[in-house]
C-alpha cells in the first residue's frame, strides 16, 4: 500500500502512481473529508466546470432552451393556492 508524507510546510506528497491511477494533474482541486471520529481522512477531485456541465447534460433533453432568466421562469408560475 503507498504511503503519502507530511513534510515539514504541511504539505501531502501524493505518490506519482495514485496520482496517475485516480487521474489527477497538477493544479487539480481536491475536497477534504474527514470522518466523524477524525481517524481516516478522504481526498476526492472536485470536477472542472466542464466536468459538471458534461455530467448534468445527461439530464436535459436535446433542443431544450437553456435557462438564462431564472427571475422570469418564477413570474411565469401560477400562484400556489
């Protein structure tokens, strides 16, 4: 099992393998989770916005218009009785 160092600025030294394994590149972001007892910490790569947007695309049916005035899609709503 690889193992990351701590070095003396408190920085992580990810070995060269896991970082090619999960994909990641310099300059990438990662979320920090920490377990409730504080005993095990997890590293997950937050997406670009490309990422995302390539993602939530799976959802929108084709030719549907993008969104660009959420104020006016809630004055075209019909009052909730």
């Amino acid at each position: 099992m690889p193992t990351a160092t701590l070095s003396s600025r408190g920085q992580l030294v990810i070995p060269a393998g896991v970082r090619e394994l999960v994909g990641w590149r310099p300059g990438d972001q990662a979320s920090v989770i920490v377990s409730p007892d504080a005993t095990e910490v997890s590293l997950r790569r937050k997406e670009t916005l490309d990422e995302m947007a390539d993602r939530l695309s799976r959802y929108v049916r084709p030719g549907t218009e993008p969104l660009l005035d959420v104020h006016g899609l809630y004055q075209m709503r019909e009052p909730r009785a």
